[in-house]
C-alpha cells in the first residue's frame, strides 16, 4: 500500500468548483473526495444524473438516460502525495497523484474505466485549512475544494460481506460497488456505450457501478448522491457493524 499522506490532506472535501482551460466551468456537480492515511474514494454526480430519481431502476431507464448516468467521474483507490512545503509567506504546498486499479491496490473501483484526471494535482492551502486549491500542472483545470465539518477522524475502510467498501471520514462516507460484469476494454463509457449499439441490457450492465455519498445526520446514515440516483434517501444500517472487516492501511 502507498505511504501515509500528509494529515493536512486527510478528511473529507467538498468541490465548489472547477474551472477549465477550455473557459467552461462547473459550479453544480456534488464532487466530494473523502482521502484516508492512503486509501480515497471520489465522487462525482452532476445535476442531470440527480434528475433521473424517479426511474427507480436501471432496467427502468431509457437509453439517453443510461447514457447521462455514465457521466460520472467517480473512483477509488489509494492517494500518494509529497510532503508539505511552506513558501515563504507561510503557504503550504504539496502535489498529489491518484490511482485506481493498478499498483498492487486490491481495492479501487474506476466508474470510468479511462480516467478524464490523469494528472497529478498541485495543491494549496488557505491559512486555516480549510480550502484547498488544485491545479493542473498543465493548466487544464483549476478547482477549489473545502473541508466538510466533522470529516477529521474516525478515518476507516470497511470491506462489507457483499462486497461493498465503505470509506469513511467522520460523519461522511462513500459506499462503493464494482460492476458485476467486467468492461470489455479499457476506454470511456461513451466509447464502449456507443459500440453497444441500441442494446440496453449491455448498457446497463456498463454503468452498473454504485457510489454513494453517505451522510450522518440525527436520523442515521443516509444516501444524499448516488451513481444511482434512485438510492437517495436510504439509509445504511450496517456502517458500524462489528461483524464487518476492517482493513487497516
């Protein structure tokens, strides 16, 4: 497994926006990266995906809609990142780089089978802490992130009986499930859904990837964003299950 990251890094963080070289941005998508020691999970829903609730199933959605849910950017998997530097006016600094899949790691999940973010990230801190921002080193991209409140520890990954994986940041997690049936090759969902065809069963197997954002309130843990849109609002009983295995970094 990667080297710890920097503590400053650890927690839960949430996307206020991006901004592209290209001059478009994004200030709607629900983007949280939750980073452990080492382990990470990235979730990424834009607006049209939440739209699609009330289809209720994948077997349920038409075509364009199984199309608009593969979008998605979401992944896990492990984090490394350089130690902090302190510039001269007391800014701290470091760069980080995410895998999925690959280098050993057992556990990541790519919702994209080919990532849109193969740089590393160079990042910066306010002051305090609390906001981050992350630079391309090739100038693609620029987004700002914040810190969630309450997301400082308890940091764990949980591989539940099914399969599943939670990782969790304090009262904010995101529960994880691959695909059941393996892509055909690695490329963007748009490649392989258009090699499909108009075959929907395929298709759905294609974007049959659950990751959920899962938040602790006063009436439990519940779903607040989905892959599936259709999971918001259930709750998950068995986060703090000690019959589920822990997996320590």
């Amino acid at each position: 497994m990667a080297a710890q990251v920097p503590e400053l890094v650890r927690g839960a963080w949430q996307r206020v926006s991006i901004h592209n070289a290209d001059g478009t941005s994004d200030t709607t998508s629900t983007v949280v990266w939750l980073q452990l020691e080492s382990l990470m999970a990235d979730i990424r829903i834009s607006a049209d995906q939440f739209g699609l609730a009330d289809r209720g199933s994948l077997d349920a959605c038409s075509l364009d809609d199984l199309s608009t849910l593969a979008q998605s950017e979401s992944s896990s998997g492990y984090t490394t990142c350089t130690d902090l530097a302190v510039g001269p006016g007391g800014q701290r600094t470091a760069t980080a780089q995410w895998f999925t899949r690959d280098h050993g790691n057992e556990f990541g999940v790519g919702f994209q089978p080919v990532t849109a973010y193969p740089e590393p990230g160079m990042l910066e801190w306010n002051a305090d802490g609390s906001v981050m921002i992350e630079r391309a080193p090739s100038g693609a991209y620029t987004e700002e992130w914040h810190r969630m409140a309450g997301t400082a520890g308890p940091l764990s990954h949980r591989v539940l009986d099914d399969g599943r994986q939670i990782y969790r940041a304090g009262s904010v997690a995101v529960l994880v499930r691959d695909r059941m049936v393996a892509v055909p090759r690695p490329a963007r969902l748009d490649d392989l859904i258009t090699e499909a065809g108009n075959d929907h069963a395929t298709i759905a197997q294609l974007v049959d990837c659950e990751f959920s954002l899962v938040q602790l309130g006063d009436d439990g843990w519940r779903i607040t964003a989905s892959t599936l849109p259709w999971r918001v609002g259930d709750t998950l009983e068995d986060m703090d299950n000690p019959n589920q295995q822990d997996r320590d970094e």
